[in-house]
C-alpha cells in the first residue's frame, strides 16, 4: 500500500487521514502550517463561551456521512433552526429562503406576486440558462425581491461593485422554488452540532491517531512531478498527495494567483441569557452595513450562561483565504491547477477544490472517495470533487 502526504489539518485533512490510514500497509505523513488541527472548525473560547471561527453547523443530506461522524463525534440535532434576514426598508425581519407566508406580507405583495407568476414561465429556461447571479435571481423570484433581500448582500459578501460579476452560481440557495412555510427548504437533511462543549475538537486527534502529524510546519520545498518534499531536514517522496490547501501553492503560482477573500470576527456578549428568538440562529442584513450575518452561538453549542456570546461577520479583503471567489475566470484557472495535477494526486475541500459551496459534509464525503478509489487500485473511480464542479465552465 502506498505512503500517503496530506497537506493541511482542517476538517478534509484529517478526515483523509483518518479513511485513507484505515487501508492496511497505508503510511500517512500530514502536515500543517499552524500549531493545532482543525483550522476554522477548532472550538475557541471568549468569556467562558465557546465559539468556531465562523458557526460550523454540520448539515448533510448524505447519511453515510452523518453516520460516519456521528459514531466519532456524537451531533445534536437541531432540525428546528431558522434563518432570518432584516430588510432595512421594511424595518422588518424575512424567514430565508424566501417563503411565501412571509411574501404575502411584504408592502409590494401585488408587484411580487406577477413578478413570480412571470418568474415561473421562465425558471425552466431562463434562470437556468442565466450568465450571472443576479440574472438567476430575477429570473428566479422577479426584480423586486432580488433587490430587497438579494442584491446588496451579495455586493458586501462578495465586495464587489456588481452583482453581475459573479457568474457561477451553483453554491447558492436561490429562491428558483419558493416554499409555503420557512422551514420547507431544511426538512430534508441532517442537521447538527457536537454534543460536546469542545465542539469538533475531539475529532481532529481520532482522525490522525494512525497518522504521523508535524504541526507548525509550512510548505517550502514541494516536487510535484516526483511528489518529494523537505520536511524534517530531510526529502520525502510519497506515492500520493492529497492537497487542502489553495492549489496554486503547490505550483509556485505558476498560472498567476486566484482571488479570495477573508472574514473578520468581531464578538460580543450580551447580558442576556439570549438574545435571538425561539429557534432562530443565524440573521442575515441584506442592506447597506458592512457585516453580512450575526450568529448565537449557544443556540448550536447548548452552552449554559446567563450571558451570550455573538458573533459578526464582515468579508474583508486581507489576503485570508476563506472564501474562494465565484469567478468562472478563477474557477477556470483552478480547474488548468488541477489538471498539471497527477493520478494520484487530489486536491479537496474548500480550498483544494477551490469551490465556495464545499463545507464539512464535502470534505469528508471526497475523503471516502479517495480511500475507494486507492483501495479499488482502479484509476476509473470518480475523482473527488468532479460533482462539486461547475459543468458552465466547459463551455
């Protein structure tokens, strides 16, 4: 069996790790840049209150991977969650995804609905056949809902100038189906959090137990036709590698750099024992503020305080790479990084795949796929991430 390098700690690090060292004969180095695993997903702590650096809600409809990570790490189902988000000019909050009960009681009902009643002669045809995000959305829900709950988000999430910029689109929740009630749209996946109050945490360890971990240790030296590296003061050469991290790295930038962005956090606790309604976790602000979302993080957690910690997000463009951008000019040059890649080389999760829309149920789901296509020894077996893959941009 082959010896497996696996570059970067997150969540699709570790759950290659954990899959691919369960093939007998299997040696697997992993290396990571910072001084822990889990990346963004590692639980951190402010007054007493646990938090991720951004919510990592696990939500899945495989139920091989809730299975999997369920008999790890036992996850509290949270079905009931909602999602609100505030539209300024209404001075109101809206269940997201759109929903017609509360379409119903917008003041522009009447505009909205033929808007709607034109948007379904033409999703069919027109909304899939859509060059761009706001294309999709008017097609989709009509104009008028596209600019009150849509437009302005987008520009903040993605800093960008105009919405028709973005043009792949297959990451988002569009509102082609608007469902009756607001929880329509979720009734039909896992959806969850750890039970334990470290979070996550306790899965990083599992999954690498069979592994060889060098934490603090950074990407200098990589051969990718001889898959060599220095590590340890000395040369390594490995039978496959499996890559997490931005794929340009791994060449030297040779085609040029792909755009990303970053997330600033700020946290604040309240003196309440809570400050979202009922069952809401997230709310979205679709005008003109910086931030895009506030989280309660008890809400996922179950932590008990008599205060509560919140977090804000605001996308800043740092040089972090937590979002991948939704370019099909990046997209493009992402997939040419992937082709100078060999057989027996992958690149996944977020980063890797360079796909928004990758989360935890992705990574491990392209972590199993490796492990049967190296344990088949058939290079026929699909490669993880070719189904996370835009088809518009072979066009």
């Amino acid at each position: 069996m082959p010896k497996v390098l696996i570059i970067g700690g997150g969540f699709a690090g570790c759950a290659a790790a954990d899959l691919i060292s369960q093939l007998e004969g299997t040696e697997v180095d992993l290396i990571e840049g910072s001084s822990y695993l889990g990346a963004g997903n590692k639980t951190r702590w402010y007054g007493g209150h646990p938090y991720t650096f951004g919510p990592r809600h696990f939500l899945t409809p495989y139920e091989e991977v809730f299975q999997y990570l369920d008999e790890i790490i036992k996850i509290n189902l949270c079905p009931e969650h909602e999602f609100l988000s505030y539209v300024e000019s209404d001075n109101n909050f809206y269940a997201y995804p759109i929903n017609m009960e509360d379409v119903r009681n917008m003041p522009e009902y009447s505009t909205i609905k033929k808007e709607l009643q034109i948007s379904s002669r033409d999703k069919v045809n027109g909304a899939v056949e859509a060059s761009n995000l706001e294309e999709y959305w008017i097609k989709s829900v009509g104009s008028t809902l596209y600019n009150k709950m849509i437009k302005n988000y987008n520009k903040k999430m993605w800093l960008v100038d105009d919405v028709k910029k973005i043009d792949t689109f297959k990451w988002s929740p569009k509102g082609v189906t608007i469902k009756e009630g607001p929880r329509a749209a979720w009734d039909n996946v896992f959806s969850g959090y750890p039970y334990a109050k470290n979070g996550y945490d306790d899965y990083f360890p599992y999954a690498t137990r069979n592994a060889s971990v060098y934490l603090n240790t950074k990407l200098t030296k990589i051969d990718m036709v001889k898959k060599e590296i220095e590590i340890g003061g000395g040369t390594r050469r490995y039978d496959i590698i499996v890559n997490t991290i931005a794929p340009e790295t791994l060449y030297e930038k040779q085609l040029g750099d792909l755009p990303y962005l970053g997330r600033k956090l700020d946290l604040i606790v309240f003196p309440t024992e809570h400050v979202f309604p009922g069952n809401v976790y997230f709310l979205y602000y679709t005008g003109n503020e910086s931030f895009t979302r506030l989280v309660e993080y008890k809400k996922f957690t179950k932590h008990e305080d008599r205060h509560s910690l919140i977090g804000m997000e605001t996308p800043v463009n740092n040089g972090g790479k937590d979002y991948p951008m939704p370019f099909r000019w990046a997209q493009k040059k992402a997939r040419e990084y992937h082709k100078m890649m060999k057989e027996d080389v992958y690149s996944i999760g977020r980063a890797g795949s360079y796909l928004y829309g990758i989360d935890i149920d992705d990574c491990i789901r392209q972590a199993m796929m490796i492990k049967e296509r190296i344990k088949s020894k058939s290079w026929d077996y699909p490669v993880p991430g070719e189904q996370y893959q835009f088809p518009e941009l072979d066009k």
